[in-house]
C-alpha cells in the first residue's frame, strides 16, 4: 500500500527574511510550498493568524500539516510533530472509528459504539420517516453526538487532543452518510429516490462539528445511489472487485443483504431486505458478535451433546449471526430439525416452557439460552430471502455460481461466518470453499485505505461512476426461488451449485 | 468597466429528476454549472444542507449566488433574488464603506465612521506598538466592532440582512490590513520589516468575523511591503497609472504622504511622514472635510475681506485641508503673511488674545475660527516635507516635473483642492493645472472598482508585482529641499517648475 494519508506533515526551511530580502511571511511560506511541489495551496485565516510567531518561534524551521482537497492541497495547520487520522464507519446499528498516526500509517487503537439513532427504530428507514416528519435535527444531532463520544473516547485514550486529528474519512450507507452531514433525507425515500448528494464530500472539521481540528479534512465517500451508500462502495474499494479479471461477488450483510457483482469492466450492485435475523436480531437470544455471544456450534452425532465457541470465552449471553448459521447447519446434520425447519422430535437438550418446545444451546431453560421452532423459521425467511437474492442477481448478468472466482462476505457475518454451515443450509452457494474470503467491515476497512492513501480518491470516484444498480425486488423469479429456499437446503439443490 | 462583480447570481432551470435520471441534487446542481461554464465549483456544507429543499420549493429552478476564489468559483448562497456587495477602505482615521447591488452595479449607499482604533493612538506606529505590548485582541476587535457598526447602519438604512451581502472587497495600508484580517502586526516595525502577509488575501464573512453573509467572498487587497498598502495598490487601480504610456504622479495625503510615480512600464512608491496638518490636524480649527468645514477661501485685495465656501453651507464649524491651503494662499498673496508665513501686520482681520496674534477667519475672536503664527508655520513644515518628497522622489528616476503628464491627487486634500494655491503656495508643482486630477478617496473607488469587476483581479497582481518600495527619508538632498520649502512658494522658486 501507497503511504500517501489524506493529511500529512510537511517541515519546511525558510530562509529568514533579511534588508534583501523582506518577502513576507504567507508568501514565503507559498513559496515554500511551491518549490516544495505544492503549487496552488490555500490557507485558512487561523494559520495566517499564527505563522508569524510560529516562524520566528521555531527560527523559520516550520511543520506544516497538509491535507488533501477536491481541488488541491490546504494547510490545515502549522507547527505540529505529529499527525492523527480517523477512519469512520457510520452503520446503521454500530459506528465504528479507526485512529491511526498517519505518519508512520499504524493504526493505533479502534472502537466501536451504538449509533443513537436506535431509540429512533431499528430500521433506517423508520429513521427516514421520523425525520420528514420533524425530527430530522435530533437525528442529526444524535448521530454527530454519537460520532463525537467515540472521538472524545478514542483521543482519552490516546493521550491525543481534538486539534492533533487532521484527516477524517467516512463511509456509511446513503441515508447515515446523510445524517452524518445534516443533508436531508426527504427525498430518498420517495420516488425517484433521489439523495442530496451522491458525489464525494470534501468539508471540514468544522463544517461537519466534530471534535477535530476545525480546519480538518473531512471526506466522506461518494454514494452510487440512494441503494448503494459510501460503504458498499468503501468495501469495493477494500476488496478490490474493481482490479478483477473475472466477476467476483460481494455481500455485506447488515440490516440489509447488501449484493454487488463485478469486475474491472462493470460493477452491479443492489440490496434487499433479509430481516434482522441475519445479524443477530433472531428471537430474544441473538446478539451482535461482541465479547460473550457463541459464534460456533458443533451438536454431537444424532443429536446428542453441543459444543461451543463463545467470543473471548466465558459465560454466553447470547449468539450472533455466524453462530446461528452453525447453529441451525449442526442441527439439521444431526437430525434435530427437518428440511423446513421443524423439530423432528429426535435427539436430546429439548424443553417445554410455557407451552413452546425450544432447543436448549446453553444452562437450563429458564435462564440459559434456547431456541424455538417460529425462531427457526423466522431464521430460514431471511436465509431464503439472502440465496434468492444471490441468485437471481446473479442470473440476471447471465452468470451462474460457478463462472464467480470468489465471494467476499462482509458485515456482521464476515468476522466468522463458517461457509461450511452456510452452504450446507442452502444461505450461500455449493462452489469451491477456498473461494469464499471473509472481510468483516469492509466499509471500515476501505475508510482506513483511503484515510492512508490518498491516491484511491479517483478510484474511489471511478467506482462509484461504474456501478449500476440493480432493484431486485422487482425480479418476477425472485419469489420462485425463494419459495423454495424456505427449505433446508432448497427445494431445487442443483440451484445452489448454479442454477 | 465591465460587469463581472466578485459575486453574481446566476439562475439554472435544472431538469427535474425522474425514473430515468435519479441524479442527486448536488450533482445535480454541479452538473447544471458545468455546463453553465463553470467547471469547478465547490460548495459549503450550509447551502448542501439546505439544496433539496429549495429546489423542490422553486421547482427545480435555483438562482445561486458564486463568488471569485483564488482558484475558481465559490458557491455562496442559493435562493436568493438581490446580491449585494461592499467596498471597504479601512483608513487610520476613517472606514468608509459603500454598498452596491452588485446587479445593476449601482451605488445604494456611502457611509464612513471613525476608526475606533483612534484612542488607541492617531499614529499608526504608536498603535503597532500597543498591539506589540500586549493589546492585538483589542485592536482588532475594536476595528472589527468598528466595521461591523457600519456595515450594520447599511444594511438597516437599505433594509438588507447580512446575510444579502455576498461580496466584500478591502483597501488599506499594510498595518490596517493586518489588523483588519487579526494578523500580527509585530514585525512590522523592526528590521527587516516583514508583513505576516503581502499577497492577497480570499477569506470568507465568518473567518473575518463580519456581519455579512458567513460564506460571503471577502477579498482583501494585497500589499507590496509594510511601506505600501493595499490602500495605494487599490488607489494606482482606481487612477489607471499602471495603464498610461507616459509617467504621471500618484499622491494620497492622508497622515502621511504617499507617493507613487510611474507608468505601464514601471511603477515607483514611497511615503513620507508630513505630519497631520494637510489631513487638518493643524491647530485648534482643523478638520477633516465634513459638513460645516470650511473648504474654500477667498480674500480681498490688501488683505480687506473674507469669503468662505462651507461644505453643506450654515456656520462654519472648522476647516479642513483644501481651505486651510487656500487660506494661506490667499494670505500669502494678499500680504498678510510673508514667505516665511510671519503676520506682516498689514491687513484688517487680527486679534491679540491671550498674549498671542491670531487672524480672524468667521465668528469673532473668542468663540470664532482663527489662525496663529506657529500654527502657520506648523502647516508650512507639512507643506515642504510634501513638496521635497514629490523633488527628490521625481528626480530619483532621472525625471524633472515637466516630464509628468498627470498628477492624481487622493485622499483628504482630492477632494477639494485648489491647485493654484497649492502651488502658489509651493506645495504642488508648478505644471499646467489642467494636469492635476483629483480623485477624492482612490482607495475606496479602486476597491469598488474590483467588487464591480473581478477581472481586475490578475490586473491587481500585476500591480502589486510592479511596484518598487523606495526609501525617502534616506535621501541626502531631501534636507536642503526641504529647508527652502519652509519658505512660500520656496527659496528657490525654479524647482517648483521641475529643477
């Protein structure tokens, strides 16, 4: 990787002015840049303001922090050792930040927090709703506030204060990236759906109001549409799709199922509705992968004893995704459930509480962790709901399973998602399993790239120019097959090789 | 002059988006300017956030208001009928502010007020120095408050919101730039003498802290040195200097005299303290050219009679540069004064008052106007520092008075000045009237003409690029020119027609 951040640090030699040479301070300093291969750069009042004790404090020795904007490079500010970076994911449930010294390009410390939005509805599109109808500055608020905790937190932590932090890039759907610029939403749900913005913004800290240096460089990723947001294309980006030879698939998996398709030549990319069952939100037991939950399972043969993974060990307070996809693989290979996901009645660990059989994963039925036969099935919905999408996005480009090179799996699934279990329930394609690569925030990730590279801004914004979208909802097959993706592994299996 | 103000509106009939062109508005908007001409165009997160709104309010038909950047073009404002701009001359003493439609170009308004930097010291250095010792904030603040009361009576006597000004363009010499842009000041007055800043500078209303529009352009002149301000290089714009195929005189008298000589080719300044008598510091009676000053004077032959041309007519209150030259014109040539501006005793008009002559110009003695000895002698050592300025400084270049075509005279003595007696006096060169021009406050208009013309933008580099700073004060033959101009018209009267 390129080591080209968004902002950088420049230190400069001037010579000091002399009887012969009275230059004053801002035109010594452009000049200094010029001769230093910066030939247009401009400079906020707030620098100018300080250079002048800067210069003669340091002997006409100066740092300068440097950052990268839409049209050239800006001096954000002077006289510092040391530059800082964030790299933000604004998601929908999580907002997760990355901080990283952008000098030696490491990154120092990540963490992650609810977006506080949630108390407005789960689902974004509620969000959307609630804003049109009055509440769209609470939103906002809420949200700039949220990113700001974790700012706050993250310079604590790290001994940094808000002015060492001088680039900040961000990726989230189309509707957060919104949000997180205070555009409005009005419009993107209704017909023609169409965004306040869809090219890259370039702002400041300031401007955005969060707690970084004021001059900072904020760039938030491009959105394809009001379906495709800067973190699908931020996870391209990581993934590389747009560098393939032959089409490759990706899928990030959030509250939506999130399917883009491509190569160099052509990227598609649409979304659809999988219900929350896939990241966790399944019956009262299913949680987000944090410390605490099982994210593997292993039932013993015909159904007798379970093994468990828990995240970081001890007591399990719940399962996550990937959990629940072994879960209900282990419990269809031992015969516990059958192809619809009903219990058959074999095997042990069963419990009858206020007349509901559930399966018990972990401790007794009333504390512990157990699951019910309407769970299940909710579960199989959004796994039906996933493989037809994949299908029939597939097929509509004239490509079967086997003509993908590789499936990238992102998003909550993408941190342990066990493909084996996948396939085996029919949820993801019957091909190679090598050719399965697990990416987990991508969106994140492709952040982080651009924040330390800033030679991606133009692959960026080639991305976001080639992809076409694609509604699937509107695909007369898609109810065919998702029909028969209700069952374990399909009703039509050869579907699952290819179609 | 040319129409093409530093900010303008422009209004853009933009499709309306549809099934087949779900383009965001933004991209939308930027589209529309590209094909308007304007390629690059960057916008604030204010008017992203407020797009979607206006455009479905005005069905998609948008009026925008850009702006002249150092590198392209600004959007400031949307949905706007009017735009507005000001041209600001900052002067030691005064501001002087007019307002423009910038649509029509027409003039709304003039208004001018003191500098509220004045308790801080008449003099310039004297303020640089407080500013040294610990006082910047107050300054700055004091010229900002002092701004800002000015721009306020505008808007309110036009009816205008701040938010209708959209443009702002300033003149004044280095040190009242500084202060006006909060930059320091503190080198300013030690060797080598270096500004924080000579370029140009493009800030916005809200980083220059002005009640105007936050994302107005503001556009402060450059400097060519601590010497020579941007209130010279609006004024050499204003009279064309830099345009003229022979050489021509450029002199603004305010508290000190500044000199610019030159012509397309070639472009010479220097300034020189002449003390405060020519501004009408001299004496109790002195003024600066208000209503109710005394302008002109005329008096009879054999020293029999008064006559006075008052500014707005009624009681004389004062009088102000051009009258007080007329006043010891008329003197010296009815025989009241002698060259050395001694009473001679002949003449009507004297009173003995406490102890001292004095002579009677309104009113009677006691509660009247009147003039003394040392105050006469006190304007004849402004009268000759300005006239063996403009010697020495014509003569440095090899040139005699006969060589000028022009003489432009600005500031507090263009606009009303009398030639004759300011060269039957000595203090202006003995050339045919016809070439003196006067030009009133050149640092104003020369700052009205760039906000009614951005293509005068390059024009001002140029300038700026082209002037030489030359050293007056160090000139050995200034002293003996100087000690003859103590006399009226001078000691040896030939230098007065070229020398």
């Amino acid at each position: 990787m390129n080591h080209r951040p968004l902002a950088w640090l420049r230190t400069l030699r001037l010579d000091p002015p002399s009887s012969s040479d009275k230059t004053a301070d801002m035109d010594r300093l452009r000049k200094a840049l010029q001769q230093a291969g910066y030939p247009r750069v401009s400079f906020p009042l707030s620098v100018m303001r300080r250079l002048p004790d800067e210069l003669r404090g340091k002997g006409f020795e100066l740092t300068v922090v440097l950052g990268q904007t839409e049209d050239g490079v800006r001096v954000i500010d002077i006289s510092r050792e040391k530059v800082y970076g964030l790299a933000l994911d604004i998601g929908s449930t999580n907002i997760e930040a990355s901080l990283f010294d952008l000098l030696s390009g490491s990154r120092l410390d990540q963490r992650s927090g609810e977006n506080p939005q949630l108390p407005f509805g789960a689902d974004v599109l509620t969000r959307v709703q609630r804003s049109m109808m009055g509440e769209a500055e609470e939103l906002v608020r809420g949200l700039r506030l949220g990113v700001n905790r974790l700012i706050d937190t993250l310079c604590a932590g790290n001994h940094l204060a808000a002015e060492d932090i001088a680039a900040v890039s961000v990726a989230g759907n189309t509707i957060m990236s919104h949000f997180f610029l205070g555009l409005s939403v009005d419009n993107i749900p209704v017909s023609p759906y169409v965004p306040a913005v869809n090219g890259p913004v370039f702002t400041t800290g300031r401007e955005a109001g969060l707690n970084v240096n004021g001059e900072a460089l904020v760039y938030v990723f491009p959105n394809a549409g009001s379906y495709v947001g800067g973190d699908i294309i931020s996870g391209i980006l990581h993934a590389g799709i747009h560098r393939e030879e032959e089409p490759v698939l990706f899928i990030d998996v959030g509250t939506n199922v999130e399917i883009t398709l491509g190569c160099r030549d052509w990227i598609m990319s649409g979304a659809g509705a999988a219900g929350p069952a896939l990241e966790g939100g399944v019956a009262g037991i299913g949680k987000k992968a944090d410390p605490g939950t099982i994210s593997k399972v292993r039932i013993g043969r015909a159904g007798l004893g379970i093994d468990l993974d828990v995240i970081n060990d001890g007591e399990p307070t719940g399962i996550c995704g990937s959990g629940l996809i072994d879960l209900i693989s282990e419990m269809f290979s031992a015969g516990l459930i059958d192809q619809s996901g009903k219990f058959t009645g074999k095997g042990e660990g069963f419990l009858e509480q206020d007349g509901k059989r559930r399966y018990v994963i972990y401790g007794n039925g009333k504390d512990g962790l157990a699951i019910s036969e309407p769970e299940i099935r909710n579960f199989l919905l959004s796994k039906a709901a996933m493989f037809s999408f994949l299908y029939v996005f597939v097929k509509s480009v004239g490509l079967t399973f086997r003509d993908i090179r590789k499936i990238y799996v992102a998003g909550a699934l993408g941190c342990g998602i066990d493909p084996e279990s996948a396939v085996n329930i029919g949820m993801l394609p019957d091909i190679p399993r090598e050719r399965f690569v697990l990416i987990g925030n991508s969106s994140l990730s492709g952040a982080e790239l651009l924040l330390l590279d800033r030679g991606l801004l133009d692959e960026v914004a080639k991305v976001a120019a080639m992809i076409t979208y694609r509604e699937m909802n509107e695909d007369a097959e898609l109810m065919s097959v998702l029909q028969g993706a209700l069952f374990i592994p399909h009703t039509q299996p050869e579907l699952l090789r290819g179609g």
